[in-house]
C-alpha cells in the first residue's frame, strides 16, 4: 500500500462555469430552501470559497505514463480568507484618541495585543464558518492583497462626496458580473474587486460621548481612568475634526495612577488575551502600576478591542450579504444559465440591516446599539440572528 501525499495549488486547472450548488439557504420570500449560485472560475483562477470534490487523482511517471488512479476519500474545503488590515500610522491615531499612547511611537502602546485582540474578536463573532482570519499591521494606508476581503482599521472615516464620519463603513466601489456588491447575496464576490474594502474608524464614535447621556456615561467609565472624558459633540459639517488629546498620565497625592496609558504601564505589566480576544491585565510592579490602574487599564483596553471587533465584524457582515434586501432600486440578481436567477434570500432594510431591530443582534442599525454594550460594561451579548446566522453557515460551510 502507497499513501500519497499531494499539495495543491489552489488554482483552478480548468474552465468552470457559473452553477448551482446541492447546497441550499433558507429563502424567507419563498418560505423554504433555495440552492446557492456558484461562481464562475477561468483556467489559472484562484478557486473560489466552498467545497470541491476531486474526481480523480492520476499519478503518473517521468515519461507521462500513468502509474495509478485513485479517488479521494473526501472533498476539499476552501475557506474565504479574511484579513484584519490596520494602517499603522492613522490607527495608532485612534489609539492616541482613546487613551493609548501619544501617537509618536512607531505602534502604539499594546499595539501588537489590539491588533491580535480585535483579529480575535472578528473570528469570536463569525466562529464556525468556513472564514480564516488573519491580522496585518503596514505603513501602508490601504490593503492591497487581492486574494481575501479586507477589514481596513482606521482612525475616522469620511464618507465620498460628504462630509459626515461614520464608526464603521462598507466601501464597495464596484459592479460585479450580474451583482452589486453593496448586496454582495450569497457571499458571490469573495475577494478584492477594485477597490473593495470595509473601512473601520472607531475615533467617528467620539459624536457619541456627549456629557450627561447614557452613552457619554459610558465613555467615562471605559476610557475616563485612562484621560478620555466624555464631552461636548462634533460638528457634523467639519470633515477636519479631531477629538480632543486625553489627559497625560500623572501619580496623584494618593498614590493612584490615572490619565493616558504610556510605556510605564506597557513595561511593569502582564496581558494575556483570551481566545475571544479580550485582555486580563496585572500588575509586575504595583509601585508604578497599582492594581486599580491595571484594572482601568484592563476595562479601557476591553472596551477598545470588542468596539472595534463588534463594528468590524457588523461591517464583514454587510460584507458577505448581510442584511441584504429586495427593496425596489436596491436590488441585486445573480442569473446561471438554464436554472433561473437568484435574488436576496434574505429581507433586509433598505440600508441592509434587520428590518425589524430586536436587541441586541450585530447587524442591527448601529445606533440601536449603546456604547455600554459596545464597550463591553453591560455584559450584554451582541449575537447574530439566527436566520442571518444560517444564511452565512450554509454560504460558508466550515467543513466539507
């Protein structure tokens, strides 16, 4: 007996026209399954997200003689690659603005931890779906790999033609063969087309804090110990806004530590991240660092990372055709040749979020979702609706 070890390529090695999969998604149109469209690949293609079941495997000689055939004991899964891509220079601004760091290190301070926090916090969200996930911190400004969705972290986002900031902002630039990539239905674009991303900038949160609200409570409790303090709003109409620089770290008469976090705290630390990708942090010398300025920093950190996470795993979310709608003049089809066309399963609002918001599920309007759930302080459990939850399993199976 011969055991054959074989390494592919990833490409594909013929034409494939576009199909129709066994695979089914609940349609809440039509009140029952539906098959899921496939792409099409040309020769040389990198393959597409999914399952494949290789026909046969032909071994053959140096001379082209073939030694022995086999078929394979099971299909192949090829899972969509998504990557969490901070441009250094302008997050390590927001993470100047929310208490880490004075924005002149090369990485902010616990920089590498974030970014590997919030990756975390992106696979926590989207567990058990066929998605790895992978972090990336450049100088550059924007992703450029074309083989995977990109997550770009930011400091605020400007929308095109306006001057209004958003936390969060699917930025899809692009028609693709027979779908519109804001209604990316049935995950049918799996990689960069054009200039396909989704932009994260959590600073554009900061017209939340206002003084005296629920949520600018909640912006004192997370990043108020570490010099962020909640505060007047922001100007709607000036795109050059910035929020205000966090108080600097001082050793008060009692002892206590507060205001920004700096490289002090970053040396006489320990921080481990958990699998979700939330930080437990302790003091290695509660003489520079006291117990309470570890605990401050450990809720600040938390709410930092899971903010992030929470908006960007929102964002992947319209990403892969969540919520995607029917409304009129907002509507995408994909159409296979001799087997009909397809349009969303699902029944979103006309902005693509649950049309009837119940809390809390991650792809309800952002606004409907406090920053006391959005930091973490109130232990409420931002979940996937479960129809939206099934959609995305079915599209992207973890197993073949």
């Amino acid at each position: 007996e011969v055991v054959l070890m074989f390494r592919w390529h990833g490409r594909a090695t013929v034409e494939v026209p576009r199909a129709v999969s066994t695979q089914t998604t609940m349609d809440v149109h039509a009140g029952g399954p539906t098959q899921i469209p496939l792409h099409e690949m040309g020769t040389g293609e990198i393959a597409r997200r999914g399952q494949y079941a290789a026909r046969e495997l032909i071994v053959t000689e140096k001379d082209g003689s073939v030694a022995g055939r086999s078929e394979p004991a099971s299909p192949v899964l090829i899972e969509l690659l998504c990557e969490a891509f901070f441009a250094r220079g302008l997050f390590r601004e927001c993470m100047q603005d929310y208490g880490f760091g004075d924005g002149t290190r090369w990485m902010a301070v616990y920089g590498d931890l974030i970014v590997e926090g919030v990756k975390r916090g992106l696979r926590d969200y989207h567990s058990g779906l066929g998605i790895r996930f992978v972090a990336r911190a450049s100088d550059q400004t924007n992703p450029v790999a074309t083989d995977r969705l990109s997550i770009l972290f930011r400091e605020r986002v400007v929308e095109f033609g306006e001057s209004l900031v958003f936390p969060g902002m699917t930025r899809f630039r692009v028609v693709g063969p027979g779908v519109d990539l804001n209604q990316n239905i049935y995950c049918w674009e799996d990689r960069v087309v054009g200039e396909m991303w989704c932009v994260i900038g959590l600073s554009s949160l900061f017209f939340r804090k206002q003084i005296g609200t629920p949520d600018g409570d909640a912006f004192d409790q997370a990043y108020g110990p570490v010099g962020v303090r909640s505060g007047p709003g922001f100007d709607w109409d000036g795109p050059d806004w910035t929020p205000p620089t966090p108080e600097p770290r001082r050793v008060n008469a009692d002892g206590s530590v507060t205001g920004q976090v700096n490289e002090i705290d970053e040396a006489h630390t320990m921080v481990v991240l958990q699998p979700n990708g939330l930080p437990v942090v302790q003091t290695i010398n509660p003489v520079l660092v006291p117990p309470q300025r570890a605990a401050d920093i450990q809720r600040a950190m938390r709410a930092f990372i899971w903010a992030n996470a929470t908006i960007g795993a929102h964002e992947l979310g319209h990403y892969l055709g969540l919520v995607s709608t029917r409304e009129p003049g907002n509507r995408s089809s994909i159409t296979v040749a001799g087997k009909g066309t397809w349009e969303s399963p699902l029944n979103g609002d006309a902005e693509g979020h649950n049309r009837i918001p119940t809390s809390p599920h991650l792809m309800n309007p952002g606004p409907t979702i406090p920053c006391s759930t959005l930091f973490g302080l109130d232990g409420i459990d931002v979940g996937v609706e479960p129809i939206n939850r099934q959609y995305l399993a079915d599209c992207l199976p973890q197993e073949a």
